[in-house]
C-alpha cells in the first residue's frame, strides 16, 4: 500500500504542477490576443484554472474535482494555448515547410 500511497502522492503533485503552469501561462498572455484568437476572455480562463489549481491543493486525486480541474487544464493546454500562440507570434519557434527535418530542409537525398 505505501507504494501506491507514493504513487497517488507524486500523481498529485504533478497535477499542481501542470495547473499551476497553465494558469501562470493564461496570467502572462495578452487580454487582447484570447478575443483575436476567438476563445473565452482571460478572467474566464484565470479564474477556471485559478480554480483548478485550488482544488489540486486541496482535495484528493481520487475524488471528482481534480478531475474536472484536470479536463478544464487540457483544454486551455491543447485548444486555447496554441491559438494565442499562433495569434501572438509565438508558434513554437521554428518557421519551415512541413518537409523539413531536425537539421533543415529533407530533399530526399537530392
């Protein structure tokens, strides 16, 4: 039981961290860039997930609310996200062709 108990424990942990980053990444972002994006405004997204990273805080990960906190962080984490990176200019630093490899352009060995 004490390794499932340290199981659960890190499992938490992890879900205070991936909150805790989302929310920070929706303080840092633009008011302007979540209404070009077409999402929710940022009061919504910081109290959703200011709510989310409460109840990681709080309550166990075997009851209900961490996982609807869970489900409100993956989706500003793979919707909202890349849509305000995308608006804003930051679309993950690399610019090329979808034909690109690791070390630049893949020609086919031409």
């Amino acid at each position: 039981m004490q390794g499932f108990a340290n199981f659960m424990w890190l499992l938490s942990l992890a879900l205070i961290l991936f909150s805790g980053f989302a929310l920070v990444d929706a303080a840092v972002r633009r008011e302007d860039a979540y209404r070009a994006a077409d999402k929710k405004t940022k009061p919504f997204w910081l109290i959703i997930l200011g709510l989310a990273f409460v109840v990681n805080l709080i309550f166990n990960i075997l009851s209900f609310l961490p996982i609807i906190g869970l489900v409100a962080t993956i989706v500003y984490m793979v919707d909202v996200r890349p849509a305000l990176r995308q608006v804003m200019g930051g679309g993950g630093g690399r610019r090329g062709s979808s034909s690109d490899g690791p070390y630049g352009p893949y020609n086919g060995g031409r």
